[in-house]
C-alpha cells in the first residue's frame, strides 16, 4: 500500500484489513505533522539547535607596548566567498571597495587592558568589515578600514578618548597594494592610498517580481580580440581605471593633504622621521606585456622620494624596461643596472638603503642614500649573493636575508653600524623537521617603527611549534646571535595545547598566550615566568554546551589498503545491555589536514551544523568520516565505487562487531560531492536503511566539465560522465532519501536542478523520496533559519526511520470509533404498469 504526501512516499507491507486501517491512520497523522505548514520554517530541539552558533575565536592584536590587546570577532572565511569578486592580472579584489578579497575580514573589535582587565566596546562605528587594525606605535590608536557595500573608508579608535572618527570621506584604493595605509612612526597621522575613479556596478536593474517580461540571455561565440584575451584592451582599461590613485597625508589633527599628483601607486613607505616618503609607480605603457610575476616584482614600476608635498627629491630605480627609446640611445652602452629590495632604515630618520647589480650578476651591493637626497648615493656593504630583505633590530644587530632560490633562506647577523665587518651566519630556521614552524618576535623601537625584538644587542625572541611523533607542541625560545644557540624559555605541555602570541617584556619572561585543551575553548592567557603566574584575560564559553558530557573518540578502519579516520560521538544513555541503537555515518567533503595543519590531541573538538554530530542528542551513535575520497579525475568509475564498498563495509562491520550498530537501523549522509557518495552507496549497497544527501552532483551530464577542459569535458568522453552519473543508477535505489538543496546554489555542477532531476525519477519510480529547497541558500548553507530547518527536516527523516512505531494490538473486534448501523430496508412498493 502507498501513501503520497507532498515530497514524501511511504512504502507498507498488507496485512489484516483492521491493523492496515490503524496503521494507516498513524502513518497518515506521523506525514502530516511532518509536512504541516511545509512553507515554514521549522526548529529542531535544543540541543540539536546549538550547533548553529560558530566557534570562532577571536584574533588578537597585542599593541607595541603591550598594554592592550584587541580581540578580532568574525574572521570567516566562507562568508568572504559572498563577497563581490572580480579578478585583474590574477588580482582578487572588491570592485565597490577596492579592497583586495585574500584580507581577512572582522565584524566587531574590543579591547582589553592586559593589566587590569579593563574592557573598551567601542560604539558609534557603522556596520561593515573591519579590515587591517593597526596599532599606533604609541599604544593609544588603533587604524582600521571599515568597508561598506559602496567603498571603504579609513576610521581610528582613540583609546584615551574612547572615540571613534573616520579620518577622510575619500574612499581608500586598495586595489594594488594589500594594505593601502600605513602609519606614521611618530603616530601623528596616516598616509593613506584614495580611489580617484569611482566604481561603475555591471549590476543590471531587477525588475520587480510582480512585473512578467522576457528573460533574454545571450552568449557571443566570438568576441573581440581585445574583449576576448585574458588581458585584454578592456581588462587593461578597467585595470588603469582601478589602479588609478592619489597619496594622502592624514593627520589626527588638522587637515587631509594631497601628496603630489595622482599615479598608478604600486606601493608607498613613509621614512622613520614622517618628512619623506619612498613611491613606486606603475608605468602604463607597459602594460600590455604585464603579466601577474611582473607585478608582484615591481619589474615596471619607478622608485621615488618624494617629500610630504608630493615634490619629487630623488629618483632611486627607473627600470631599463620603462625608459624611453630616445633615452636609450643616447646613453653609451654598459650592462643595465637593477635595483630592488628598497627600505627605510629603522635607525635612521631618512634613510634609503636597496640591493643593486648588473643584469645577470650573481652577487649584490647594498647602497644607501640620506636626506636631503643631495648627494651621490653610497655603498653600504657587499653581499654574497641575492638580497630578500634586512631585519633591522637596534643599533648593534640587525639580520640580512638571503635568497638562494626555491624557498630558501639564509640568515647573517651584521652591525647596521659596521655593515662590512664580519657577518655571522645564523642557524635560525635550519634544523626544522617537517611540520615544525618557528618565527621572530618583533616590536616597535624607539623611532616607531617595526623592529626585530633585540635584547642585550645579541638575543632574538622566537616563537615556534614543533613537531614529535606526529604532535604539535608550541614553545618560546632565546637566540644568541653571537653564539649561535637557542635557550628554551617556555613550552606548551598535556593536556592543553597553549601557543605563544606576542611577548610584551624585554626580558621575554612575560607574554600572551592563546590555550584550549579537547573539552575547553580557546582563550588568552598572561604568563609571567619571573614571579610564575598566570591571568586569565578572556573567557569565551563553550559553543555546544549540551556536548560538554558526550564522549568522543577517533577512530580508524583499514580497507582495501587504505585508512579510513573519522570522529566517533556515543549518547550518554548508550548501554550495551540494553542493546544496539541507530548509527548515523556522516561523509565529509574535507580532507585530512596536511602535515602543515596542527596535529595536537589537546584540540578543542570543533563542531557545527552542517555535519552529523548533532544527532547524538537524538540516542544515535555518530560516526563523522574525515577522509573519504569524493569523486575527481583521479578517483571515478569501478575504482570509486570499490573504494566506496570496501570502505562502507569496513565501517558498518566494525560497528556491528563492537556490538553498538543496529543493523537495520544504519543511515549515511554527505554534502557536495560526499552527497553524490550517500547516493552512490545506495545504489551499490544494501547496508543502509536510509541516506540524507544534500547540494550534491548527481547528473554529470549537467556538468560538463567535471573532469576538465578539451579531451576531459563531456563532448569528448560522454561515457565517463555517464558512468559516475549516480542518476543513472536511481531504479537501483532501495533505501529512503531524503535529498536537501539550496536554491541559490551556483557552484559548478551543482545547480539545484540535480536534487530536482533526481527527486523527479525516483518519484516517477514509486523510490521513498523527499526534497528540500531552501530558498536562501547557496552551495554552503549560512542562513540560520535555514541552517535551523535543514537540522530539523534531518532530525525528522531519521526519527522516521529510526525510531519505532507504536505496536498496535491485532484484533476481531471492531473498534466503537469503525461501527455503523445499517440503514432499515425499505418496504417494496408494487405499481401497476400503465400498458395493463
């Protein structure tokens, strides 16, 4: 006997007519609250409602002086992907804000005085990312940009004050440079980077929904050859459009001052004193040869110093390949000279100091040059090879970076005083194994500007995680540059996992740490190792309260060859004499961490809601995979789905032999290509009682290039796309599913038309089957009342299938409620016929 209702189809044995009857009456009652008001949104229980708040831990900034610490809220990489994105030269970035999109993004700032526990909420800033919070060098601002939905704007935070204030209505211009401000060393003010083109929106007008026309969408095969080329004419118009900006002195008192005349800024440096200023721009001429490795070199930019006029002082590199043809034949003929790796010295007010050759030298030079810029520029040391950078830290040492090319670096320690004296090499980073990290501590000197933290004129500060036996353990050490050795100052140890954030002492005996552990957040602490305390300064709660008591282990299945790893959560109430209870197995999209994540068994547990671990508060055990194979161009057809068996049956088998899986009772869910898995387990195995798939790739017919461009995409190998087209496979589909989507999803191959194309055949094939559509939603679902509903409609599905029904009593009695009377038979009333 069949029931539909609404997206649902309910498979029941016959039976006897009565308990047919009963029964179908239950199951009727069970659909209709289940399909009652389908067109609103629905809540799960409680506790299954928790795994929408996120854990999100909030970054910190530790000012120079190390007296407050700012606490970042709302780092979220996903919500990022929302934003409006458009790609030049392999840039990334905003086109409304011009701001690039690789920039970590924050929703809210507070500070908090390490020393006494004082907290500042700042208020009266407007709603927008907060990107780019820089302290001052004197502890008391905190610069930041706020961007909008129309642009993005410089605002500071005054501590002292407790105020807010945007510094300029001009709209900042970060489409070039990663960060399009900096402060001045004596933290008086900012020079900052303003947008001269305002943006124009390719956002065409929506035509309201009650109004019925035409939809038209064209495609041109082809195009203008200057359209049409990656960097064409019009990607070059737009990218001189964007890049297109003008230098602002912004002081904190008085009045914003143009610097000079608006360029193409590429990257700006205001020297150590705040009277100079060194200037790179882009020469346009050469943009059409531009590719993305010439722009982040510098290859056609010129150097400058100007003064905080805009006047120009001295020109330091004018590349061969800007120079004007006139220019180049007048001059007598010697090998070109190439200049790079330009920074102010920290210890000087104006001092310009860069690594110079000839083309195709192997070694450099270092050269210098003091304000007023007047004289001949002068050679500052000799170097044994390519230049990355110089580390200034005080008056006695300072360290020059090497590059020897594929990454790697060497270190010497030199006198910035003494700059040809003998150079010690120091052996900071090579006796790394793989996985461990380590890095400089850095400060702010006396002159404001970011420096090496240097104690004595001989010790480094370094902070690092090293890795043992596959675990991670944070640690804080000394470096003594004149001998070469590390002095352990402190480590993390069991069972917390505590890293080193700054160090705010001289000595490196005092510094903020951030420390969880597997059943606590994390939070920040103050060590004091001199007098051997510690403070806790923030206290973040748990997320997930209600999981606080639910045990959690990891735990691994061998199949086929390989190791499978997953997350195992078991219900407070599990008792194995009471016997077996309902499994749900959960396929994640992720793949293991590499050997560069944290490996540490001190993690706080992190959870959320688009897995399935909220369903052990329903009484299920909980298995979440970690590292299943999703479908690719390595791994499809027969190989797929062996994998997919052996490692289904690994898992199910183990379950079953611990003594904890019910056998009939065994569901399996995914997201995204996982989803396209759930649907492929179904077909090809009998070991679940039901699936939960969602935003998955079920037809890759719809996907054309799945596997590729050119001899990899559907019109060249169909059979291919055929073959792990799991839609294919639907009339081979006996269990339940229950198939969820968001209808905004634009992700590639997966438009909502594959839960729909899906749903539509295994209905048309009498298949039990339910479809979810949420109207808000994309690929990965952000909308809490949808998050919520999609955890309710799953808690539903399985408590249909998992949770018992009523037992109802057989019986030959009629029930009061299915008796009737029959009517009396009338009495027969005989006419005489009219033909006699």
């Amino acid at each position: 006997m069949r029931i539909r209702l609404g997206f649902s189809e309910v498979i029941n044995s016959t039976g006897p007519f009565l308990f047919t009857t009963a029964l179908c009456v239950f199951v009727l009652s069970l659909f209709q609250s289940f399909n009652a008001k389908a067109t609103g949104y629905k809540q799960p229980s409680e506790a299954i409602a928790e795994f929408v708040n996120e854990y999100n831990v909030p970054d910190t900034l530790v000012s120079p002086k190390g007296r407050w610490m700012a606490l970042l809220e709302g780092n979220d990489s996903e919500k990022t992907g929302a934003l409006h994105t458009k790609n030049l030269l392999a840039i990334a970035f905003n086109p409304l804000s011009s701001m690039q999109i690789n920039i970590p993004r924050y929703t809210s700032v507070s500070f908090k005085h390490i020393d006494t526990g004082a907290v500042i909420r700042p208020k009266a800033i407007p709603e927008g990312n907060i990107l780019h919070p820089t302290w001052s060098a004197n502890d008391r601002y905190m610069a930041f940009v706020l961007e909008t939905k129309q642009a993005a704007h410089l605002w500071v935070y005054d501590l002292k004050q407790k105020k807010s204030r945007i510094l300029s209505q001009f709209p900042l211009n970060g489409f070039t440079m990663n960060k399009p401000f900096e402060w001045l060393a004596d933290s008086s003010g900012l020079i900052a980077n303003i947008r001269v083109n305002n943006p124009t929106s390719n956002q065409r007008h929506k035509p309201e929904a009650s109004v019925q026309q035409p939809l038209v969408i064209s495609a041109t095969a082809s195009l203008a050859k200057g359209a049409s080329s990656e960097f064409g004419s019009v990607q070059q118009d737009e990218f001189k459009r964007f890049a297109f900006g003008q230098l602002y002195k912004l002081p904190l008192q008085g009045r914003a001052v143009g610097i000079g005349q608006p360029a193409y800024f590429s990257d700006f440096s205001a020297s150590p004193d705040a009277t100079n200023i060194l200037v790179a721009m882009m020469d346009m001429s050469q943009l059409p040869d531009m590719q993305k490795a010439d722009f982040d070199r510098q290859r056609y930019s010129v150097w400058q110093i100007w003064g905080m006029r805009g006047i120009p002082l001295y020109e330091v590199y004018r590349p061969q390949e800007v120079l004007q043809i006139a220019n180049v034949l007048s001059e007598p003929f010697s090998q070109p000279v190439v200049k790079r790796a330009f920074q102010w010295r920290a210890d000087k007010g104006a001092t310009l100091v860069w690594a110079e050759s000839s083309d195709g030298e192997e070694n450099e030079s270092l050269y210098s040059i003091s304000a007023p810029f007047k004289r001949e520029p002068r050679l500052y040391a000799e170097t044994p090879g390519r230049v990355s950078h110089i580390l200034w830290g005080d008056s006695q040492l300072a360290i020059l970076v090497m590059n020897q090319g594929n990454g790697k670096m060497t270190y010497y320690a030199f006198s910035p005083l003494t700059p040809d004296r003998s150079r010690v090499p120091l052996n900071l980073f090579d006796d790394l194994s793989a996985g461990s990290s380590r890095e400089l501590i850095h400060t702010k000197n006396d002159l404001g500007v970011d420096v090496v933290k240097v104690a004595g004129g001989r010790y480094l500060f370094l902070k690092g995680i090293k890795r043992e036996n596959g675990v991670d353990t944070p640690y804080l050490s000394r470096f003594d540059a004149r001998g070469n050795l590390f002095t352990s100052i402190w480590q993390s140890s069991a069972p917390y996992f505590e890293q080193v954030i700054d160090v705010i002492s001289d000595d490196g005996m005092r510094f903020v740490t951030q420390k969880q552990s597997k059943s606590n957040p994390a939070n920040y602490f103050s060590r004091n190792l001199t007098f051997d305390t510690v403070e806790q300064l923030t206290r973040n709660r748990h997320p997930y309260p209600s999981m606080q008591a639910i045990s959690k282990e990891d735990m691994s299945f061998k199949a086929g060859g390989h190791t499978i790893k997953g997350d195992f959560y078991l219900p407070n109430s599990f008792d194995p004499s009471n016997g077996r209870i309902p499994v749900l197995i959960w396929l994640n999209m992720q793949q293991e961490k590499t050997s560069k994540g944290v490996k540490s068994p001190y993690l706080f547990s992190q959870l959320n809601a688009l897995n399935g671990a909220a369903y052990v508060h329903e009484g299920y055990a909980v298995l979440n995979i970690r590292n299943l194979q999703t479908l690719d161009q390595q791994m499809h057809g027969e190989a797929l789905s062996k994998y997919l068996q052996d490692s289904a049956q690994a898992i199910v088998s183990t379950l079953i032999a611990q003594g904890i899986a019910d056998k009939n009772k065994i569901a399996v869910g995914g997201h995204g290509l996982a989803a396209t898995n759930v649907v492929k387990l179904l077909a090809e195995t009998d070991l679940f009682v039901t699936g939960i798939a969602r935003s998955g790739t079920y037809n890759l017919t719809l996907a054309p290039f799945m596997f590729g461009q050119g001899e990899e995409s559907l019109w060249a190998n169909q059979s291919q796309y055929i073959e792990n087209s799991v839609i294919f496979k639907a009339n081979d589909v006996n269990a339940s599913l229950l198939l969820v989507h968001g209808y905004q999803d634009r992700g590639n191959g997966s438009y909502p038309i594959q839960s729909e194309r899906l749903f539509s055949a295994m209905n048309d094939m009498g298949k039990s089957v339910r479809l979810v559509m949420l109207p808000s939603s994309g690929h990965m679902y952000s909308e809490q009342e949808e998050v919520l509903h999609m955890l309710y409609e799953q808690s539903q599905w399985l408590k249909l299938h998992f949770e018992s029904l009523p037992e109802i009593e057989v019986s030959d009695t009629i029930p009061e409620i299915f008796r009737f009377e029959l009517p009396a038979p009338q009495e027969q009333v005989e006419y005489s016929s009219p033909w006699g």
